[in-house]
C-alpha cells in the first residue's frame, strides 16, 4: 500500500488536503495530511515563538514515522516542498517519491523566502532579516508583527498564485481558515546533506498558475545547468489545468496523477542536446549579409554600408536566461540574424546584453536597456531622431516603460512571441513592467506584434490581453501572424512561411523609421 504524506504550503494547514485524501482512500491509498506546528497544528505558544523551518521538518518526520509499512510519497505544495525535501533528506531510504506540486525546486542553503511570489513583499522581508528585526512590511502596508506574516485577505490570495478553478465557498473557506505563516519559517535556510537527490521526483504543474511542461522544456532547452536535473529519468511531469490549489479547485484529478506519479508514470523531459544543437542555436532562416560586429562593452552594432547617420533598431533578447548560459543572447542566431539583416537594409542593428537572469531582474535589465538605446543614440553614424525597439520572449515586458510614455524618437516599437502580461507565477503584481496595461498611453506610436501559432498557451493568453486592450485605446498594432509557427521559429521553423513573416515584419519597422 502507498501512504501519501501531504504537506500544505503558505497559511495553510491539514484542512486543504480533505477531498483530495478522500479521494486516496477510496483508491486503496493512505493519506497522511500533515497539521504544520503555527498553521494549526500543535500549540506553539505565542504567535510564531520559536517556530522555524527545523519546526516544521520535525512535523513531516513526525508523520513519516507514523507510517509502519508500504511505499511513502511526499507531496509538497508551495512552501510545503522545504520541508518536505529537509525531511527526505534525513529519511531518504524510506521515501519511494517526492511531489512537488505547483512548487519550485529549493537548494541547500536557501530560505524560502526565495521562492515567496510577491518580488516586492519578498525584499522587505529579506531587508528587515538582514537589519536584524523580528518584523517586517506586509505587501499591503500592514505590519509582520509578533513573528509571523498575516493572511491574506480574500482579494489578496492572487498574489501568492492563481485561483483560478477555486469555488468561490472553498476560497471563503481557504481565508477563514488561513493562519499567519511564522516568519521563521522563511527566513532559515533549508539545509541538505545531498541524500535527497537519490530519491525519485514528480513535478505537478498547474498550467493556470502560469507554468507548463512545454514551458518548462524550453527553459532547458536553453541549456541551464540547474534545470539539466530535470531530465534525470527519475523525474517526471504532470499538468493540472488550473491555478495555484488544485487540491480546492480539482481535487479528484489531483489524486489521480498522484496515484499515477507513485506508480512511476508521467511525461519525461528531453536534456538540452536530445536532438543535437539546441534550438535557439540553429541558423536564422534567412540568407543574410556577413556584416561584422562592432562590440563595445555589452552592445554590438552591425553597420550597414551607407553614408550619413542611419536609422536604428535595437534588439532586445528574452529571458530569464542564466547568467553563465553561453554563448549570450548577442551572439544567439536569432539576434545576428536580425541586426544583420536590418544592416543589410540600410540601418544600424543594435544587440545588448541585458541582465535578465531572473524573473527578479526586470529592473536592472530595463536600466541596461535603456543605458544601451542612449549609447546607440549618441553614436554619430546613427540617426538620433529614428529609433526603433524590437524586443522578443520574455523580454517583451521591457517594452512596457517604452509603451507608456513612447520618446518622440521613437519611431517603432516590435515584439516577437513575446510576454506581454507577466504570468501568474512571477510575483510581479503591481510593477510596471506590464505592457498590457502600458499600451494605453503607446498614443500613434506603431507597434508591429508577431504572433505564432504554435505558441506555448500561458504566453499566447498575455498576446491575447494586449492585444483586447489595444483594440479598446485605439493603439496602432500590425500583427503579423505565423499560423504554423512556435516560439523561437526564426531558428526552428525554417518554413517559407515563416521568412515571409520575417521579411513583413523588417519592412514594417523599416517602414516607419525611413517615414
């Protein structure tokens, strides 16, 4: 018999596992949900007194050990995989599986507070911990007082993720149970001996939250040594589509992949070279000139053969990409193949190394950017006065400051495949970096979109808002579509379709810078 130890995660206890550990039951499984000392579980005393990440590691030790027989899934939610994995790695020889369910992957010597959505509340946090203080700001003004962190209000649960799928009497009852989460279980960090990485994992993705495994292929596909584990055959991948509780929101789907991840099923990741060069290092799709480089620090300008200052685009890459992932995005075949191309036409093509490891890191790589267009401007084989932006992927958010208040210079603002609305994972509720919204104040600027068809559905939906709130300020917005196109086709979708929509695309920017 399989026992699942199922561990809530942030201001939640036991109560959230109820229809989901029914549903085990009645297959034949047990289900251990585990009360967290603070949230519900056993007194503490004063409010969060005491009670730490160790704390809760001794609660799921405490339930492993209640178990006398049979193969032992752990199942973390959220913050719930800290512990989880602290008691793994003490307990390795008995764990069978290890869940995470809608949770991030922690390493050894890392708080989690790290993985705490909510980028702004999550560096007050770490500031008030690193001044020493017992207390720290909530997102919404209010005060972490007394050790602990409050709840969220019903209204507030979305910026810890997605409800979506929640009924709205289970998301009543999720706020009225809810307890203030003991800030020391966040701020101590998870410590591991390594034993837990012999144990085999399962990853439950709730694609309504943000995250899919097509998403998460393409992130190793970019060659990330921290994701490279994933493709271990020990580990495998499940989709739920729903937002951030599938335990309140599709609990009986829920306890059928779980009984399906201890049975060893699931969708297995390919390592980065399963099919030879990675994707995003094939050829461009077009044939085009062998113009050299000029490198001065983090930018490169391609020089197109022709007198005078000359109009420019500056290519802005996507993201997050790992700081040590080489070659950089300048040197990627997408960003030569179009700063080369557009040098081909007459203008300067622009690529920049920006700092957007992280989805933390939308501020400095907005400064990089904004440092790189200025130097692009000052040079004097370029046009001051006709500039245009071309951001691609997950930077497409860097296009939000650009949208809401466009420079009169500015001349062209293109996107392709890009994000524009940050998914619900990101923790970027109420930063600025939000082009949906931004787009409201683009005035006659010309935005040029190219939108694929194939594209991964989290990504596809903020194309979809932007382009609704485009349509309802009356934005100038040309969408060039790639119907059989994915993300990243320029590179692997090598079809005639697609170097039309290339070729389109370059003629509308140019179009509008030689106006």
């Amino acid at each position: 018999m399989t026992a699942f130890v199922l561990v809530p995660g942030l201001f939640t206890n036991a109560h959230v596992w109820e229809e989901t550990a029914t549903r085990l039951a009645a297959a034949g499984a047990e289900a251990h949900p585990v009360a967290l000392t603070g949230l519900g579980g056993p007194p503490s005393g004063a409010a969060g007194a005491g009670i730490d990440l160790e704390t809760h590691i001794a609660d799921v030790l405490t339930a492993i050990d209640s178990v006398t027989s049979g193969d032992i899934v752990l199942v973390g939610h959220d913050y719930g995989i800290h512990p989880v994995l602290g008691a793994a790695d003490r307990r390795a020889d008995r764990i069978t599986r290890i869940v995470h369910l809608d949770s991030g992957m922690p390493q050894d010597g890392v708080p989690a507070l790290a993985a705490v959505p909510d980028q702004s509340l999550r560096e007050r946090l770490a500031g008030r911990a690193g001044a020493g203080s017992g207390a720290a700001e909530c997102a919404e003004g209010a005060e972490a007082a007394d050790g602990v962190l409050p709840p969220p209000a019903r209204d507030e649960w979305q910026r810890w993720g997605s409800t979506e799928g929640v009924p709205d009497a289970a998301l009543d009852r999720l706020t009225a149970l809810a307890a203030p989460q003991p800030l020391g279980t966040l701020l101590q960090p998870l410590r591991l001996t390594g034993a837990v990485g012999s144990v085999p994992t399962t990853g439950v993705l709730c694609t309504g939250n943000g995250v899919s495994i097509e998403l998460v292929q393409m992130l190793v596909g970019f060659g990330d040594p921290a994701l490279q584990a994933l493709t271990d055959p020990k580990v495998t991948f499940f989709e739920l589509p729903t937002g951030h509780w599938p335990m309140l929101s599709l609990p009986g789907e829920l306890a059928e992949v779980l009984l399906r991840a201890a049975a060893g099923e699931g969708h297995r990741l390919k390592p980065a070279d399963a099919d030879g060069t990675p994707g995003h290092l094939r050829p461009f799709l077009l044939d085009v000139p062998e113009i050299p480089r000029e490198r001065t620090g983090n930018l490169d300008l391609y020089l197109p053969d022709a007198e005078g200052p000359r109009p420019a685009v500056v290519f802005v890459h996507g993201g997050p990409v790992p700081a040590e992932a080489r070659p950089t995005p300048r040197d990627w075949p997408t960003l030569v193949g179009y700063a080369r191309y557009a040098a081909g036409h007459g203008v300067v093509g622009a690529t920049v190394d920006h700092r957007l490891h992280d989805v933390g890191d939308y501020e400095r790589a907005a400064a990089d950017v904004a440092a790189a267009v200025e130097t692009v401007r000052a040079d004097p084989r370029v046009d001051t006065d006709r500039v245009a932006l071309w951001f691609f992927s997950g930077g497409g958010p860097l296009s939000a400051d650009w949208l809401a208040a466009p420079p009169a210079w500015l001349r062209c603002l293109a996107a392709d495949y890009p994000v524009l609305a940050p998914l619900p994972n990101w923790g970027l509720h109420g930063s600025r970096f939000r082009p949906a919204e931004a787009v409201a104040g683009a005035g006659r600027l010309p935005v040029v979109v190219i939108r694929v068809g194939l594209e991964v559905p989290e990504i596809a939906a903020t194309v979809e808002e932007f382009l609704a709130a485009a349509k309802d300020c009356g934005a100038d917005v040309e969408v060039v579509d790639v119907p059989n196109g994915h993300h990243g086709f320029e590179t692997l979708d090598p079809t005639e379709e697609s170097r039309e929509a290339v070729r389109r695309a370059m003629r509308s920017v140019l179009a509008h810078l030689t106006r």
